[in-house]
C-alpha cells in the first residue's frame, strides 16, 4: 500500500484527489493539510512514502515545504502538483527536493503512474 499525504489550500481540491486516489487498490490517503506549514507537521508525524504538493498556499508554500519535507524526513518522496507549468517552477520544485512534477491540468492517469513509478 502506498500512503499518500494530500497537500492543497483548496479543500475541494483536495476532496477530489482523495476520492480519485482511493479508489485505487494500492493506494491509501492518511492525510491532508491546507498548507505547507501544516504538510511539514504531519509529514513527519505520519510518515507517508509520497507527499502530494500544491505550490501556492498561505503561511509556507509548496516549493519550502517541499524542501523542509526533503531535509527533515528525507524517505518520504514529494510530487509537485502546480497549476504552473514551466520551466522555471520546474526547476524550483527539484531545486526543492521534489522528485516529479506534475501539472494539474494532467489526466490522472498521469499522476497515478508518477506515483507508482515512484514508490518502486
């Protein structure tokens, strides 16, 4: 089972990556936090295989959470979902620590491979 922490400022956001990713088999959602400061907090309480990372939200935000997650809890992976797609955000995200980005605007299929392909 892969466990996954959903991180979005936007509930309804992260209601919707909930119900997609746990109508999967091998995946299991065992959090999610509206921002960074809250994603490192519970980062390092649960300790999920993959952090799922929105960029902007209040209080930390993605791309310093990510970085904070990388250096404290150095097992756990996080995947940078943006709606941002460029090279710049890209290059901040693995500047981070993030070891994928993937845009929103993406099927799910795409995210869905990233993480599995990820957590082999």
């Amino acid at each position: 089972m892969i466990r996954l922490l959903i991180v979005d400022d936007q509930p309804a956001v992260r209601k919707g990556l909930q119900m997609r990713l746990e109508a999967e088999p091998d995946l299991s959602v065992i959090g999610e936090a509206p921002d960074g400061e809250v994603a490192v907090e519970l980062a390092q309480a649960l300790g999920p295989d993959i952090v799922l990372m929105d960029v902007e939200m209040p209080h930390m935000n993605g791309i310093a959470a990510a970085e904070a997650i990388h250096s404290i809890c150095p097992n756990t992976l996080v995947i940078i979902l943006s709606i941002h797609d460029d090279a710049r955000m890209r290059e901040c995200a693995e500047n981070a620590g993030a070891v994928a980005f993937v845009p929103k605007s993406a099927p799910a299929d795409m995210l869905l491979a990233a993480i599995r392909q990820l957590h082999k």
